[in-house]
C-alpha cells in the first residue's frame, strides 16, 4: 500500500528537521569525538605533523590546542599467554616511535646455543607506520568536520551523505590501520631498513618486527634458515607483546565516530525517497 499524502508530509518535514537541525549537532558529536581521539596521537598541525622529542610533545600538551596525552613510556614486553620467555625486549614508546630498545633472545649457532643481546639507542628512532597512517586518516576526517560551516544549511540528503560517506572511509581506514597490520612478505622482513639501527647487528638468520594489533604492540623474531634450493625459510617465530592501553582507547573512539556518522546516514537515508523534489 502507497504512503498516504498526509504520511508522506510527515516523513517529509522528519527529513527537514534531521537536515536543518540534527546534522550540526551531530556532527559537532563526531568532531569532539575526533578532538578525543586526536589527542592519543602526535598530531598538531598538519596530518604529517611528527614531534622529534618529549619535549616538544610537553609544549604541545600545555598549549592551547588539543591537550595531547601523549607521553613516552617504558615498557617490559612479555610472551603472550604468559609462555616461555624465548625473547626479552624492553623498548621506550613515544606516540609513533620506538626511541630505544634492549632486546635478548636465544640464538642457535651450529648445536650451540646462545643469548644475544641488540638493541638501539634515543640517537635513532623505530617508527611505527600503522600508528602514523592511522593518525594521517583521522586527521583528515577531522578536517573534513571541520569544514563544516555552523550557519550552512543543508538542503539535499544526498548532500550530508557524500560529507559521512567521506568522513566514514577515513575513520574506516585509519582503525583498519591499527586493528589490522599489513603482512610482510619475507622480503620486507628481511629488507626491514630498521633492522639496520640494531647494535650489534643481528645474525643474518634472524629478522625482527615490530607492529601494531589493535590495542597491543608486538616484537616477532623470526629465526631464517637457506634451503637447498637457495630459498630462505622460516624455521621459527617467536614473539613478545603488551597492552597499550592509548591505543586500546583510539580504536574506541574510531568505532564511536563510525558508529556516530553510521546512525545519521542510515535515518537519511530511511527518509531520503520522500525527499521534495524542487
């Protein structure tokens, strides 16, 4: 049965209402959300903004911007599920990077095996690219939010959509950063340009990761072995990990955003065919 006239009046004038005076609001919503969220990561001007210094995250966090959290932290890394400690790694995380690094692990050389000891100091730094994309896409849906002028009107559905559709893909992107890292190829592993800052450098049959899943950060040793075929294998994995607990509250507020932009669009476009058309 077709809407009544006087039903589609109503539906009609629900969408006038959502576009005149819910869209701001809720958007205003998402950006303090964003804001939230922002200042979990070393972001200041610009999405490829980086701070080289706790010093410089400490101006920042007493400025009159954002009132970052971020703050460097010393960290002991363990075996997940409280398993045999193969590896022993204690690091220094600031925002985005790994300032410094002693890592222990057991190494076998022929039948002999052995403790090796690697790491590196403040001088270098280990950057963590999920963290560093993820803070780049949440930045540009924030500037995106932000773009939206208090006083505009918004006249069309199809308006707001194309404004969340945007804001959503980034917000997507950027947790999908963080909740879901990249799996590198043995080449990439080997090949790391990091594993170069280790010192003393570490065996060539041996490769170490660190990355980001979801509110954890992990080291993975990786022990190498040439077959006969002159192809390099993997004969182990072991890994260290721990909780951050910044980054368990990042991919919160992302899922809070999504879900804040999801709820708006999916009443728009419940409402969008009794659009009037002009």
């Amino acid at each position: 049965m077709e809407d009544s006239d006087e039903e589609v009046e109503v539906l009609r004038k629900e969408l006038e209402w959502l576009l005149r005076d819910q869209v701001h609001q809720v958007l205003e919503e998402v950006h303090e959300t964003l804001v939230e969220c922002c200042r979990r990561f070393l972001i200041k001007a610009s999405p490829d903004f980086s701070f080289e210094n706790e010093e410089e995250v400490t101006l920042n966090r007493h400025d009159d911007g954002d009132n970052s959290l971020v703050h460097s932290q010393r960290i002991l890394m363990s075996s997940p599920n409280g398993g045999i400690n193969h590896v022993k790694c204690v690091i220094t995380l600031l925002g985005d990077s790994i300032c410094d690094a002693d890592i222990t692990f057991k190494h076998k050389h022929g039948k002999d095996h052995s403790q090796f000891r690697t790491g590196f100091g403040q001088e270098r730094v280990w950057k963590l690219q999920q963290i560093q994309d993820a803070s780049n896409f949440l930045y540009t849906a924030r500037l995106r939010v932000e773009g939206q002028e208090k006083d505009h009107t918004y006249k069309t559905a199809k308006e707001v959509i194309l404004i969340l559709d945007e804001v959503m893909k980034n917000l997507s992107q950027g947790r999908s950063c963080l909740a879901f890292p990249k799996r590198k190829s043995l080449d990439e592993l080997v090949n790391n340009v990091n594993m170069q800052m280790l010192y003393p450098h570490v065996p060539n049959d041996v490769a170490l990761s660190f990355y980001v899943h979801s509110s954890k950060l992990v080291l993975a040793l990786y022990h190498l072995h040439l077959n006969g075929q002159q192809r390099v294998d993997i004969t182990s994995r072991n890994q260290v990990e721990c909780t951050i607990q910044w980054l368990n509250e990042a991919v919160m507020l992302f899922t809070l955003a999504l879900q804040q932009c999801q709820q708006l669009k999916d009443k728009i476009v419940v409402l969008q065919p009794y659009e009037k058309v002009l």
